[in-house]
C-alpha cells in the first residue's frame, strides 16, 4: 500500500491478493532492513559471486498453479529464498513442506545454473547495502 498510496488496486500484487507482489514490495523491505536486492545479469558467469559477501538469493521461477489436488494447465511466477546456514545453503521455498539442503557453494551454483537455464528465472542477491555500494558481490575477473 506505501509503495501506491493513491491506486484504487494495488498493482504491486496480483489482483486475487493471493500474493506474487513485484520485485519493488521485495526492495522496499529489503531497503527498510539495511539490505538491497541487486539483480544477476544471467549473461555473468555464476562464478564471479562473491559468495562470502551475499546474504541469500531471492529468485523468481515459473510455477504451477493448482487447486487442492488437481494441476491446472497454467503456470505463473512465484518467489523462493536460498540462505546459507552453517556451510550449507538451503533452498526456503514456501512450497516445500521444510527447508531443503542444496549444499555447499558449488552445488549452490548448479543450483542456481539449473533454474537459469530453464529460463523465465530471474535471480537477485541479497547483501548489505555497503556490499551494493562497493560492488563487492562480485569477484574480479
């Protein structure tokens, strides 16, 4: 609602309020925490992550919709979290019945490569807002 104060609809989410909001609801919290989203460029190599300075990945996926039991022939965007907890990083998707371990910091990146090339994915690093100021997200070549 902060982020259209005067639209009758919020255009920020879907029009069922089912949630799917955009990438700006996403940013403003992150902003209100000391934090940015800075958006991967698919064209890098996955190997020029600074790991180290990268709290967590926020990626948008396509997703199958269905009601109760049944799947229906439609697929829309949906929103998961990946966060690193004691060497191992976890994908936190809302749709999973628990956290699920990806691993370390190589399967992290087939992780990410495997949602990449599926296309339709779009990935966003989530780290202090210092780390976006300097760049430090990403490795020198």
């Amino acid at each position: 609602k902060r982020l259209a104060p005067d639209a009758r609809l919020n255009p920020h989410r879907s029009l069922l309020g089912t949630g799917n909001y955009d990438v700006n609801v996403i940013m403003a919290a992150l902003q209100g925490l000391g934090l940015a989203a800075v958006w991967w460029d698919k064209r890098r190599s996955l190997e020029q992550l600074a790991l180290g300075e990268i709290l967590g990945f926020i990626l948008n996926v396509p997703s199958n919709v269905s009601l109760g039991f049944v799947a229906l022939p439609v697929r829309r965007q949906h929103w998961l979290a990946v966060r690193q907890h004691r060497g191992t990083y976890y994908n936190l998707d809302s749709k999973l019945p628990a956290p699920v371990p990806i691993g370390g910091e190589e399967e992290l990146r087939a992780f990410l490569r495997d949602f990449l090339a599926q296309g339709l994915c779009e990935v966003f690093l989530v780290v202090p807002r210092a780390v976006e100021e300097s760049g430090a997200w990403l490795s020198p070549e």
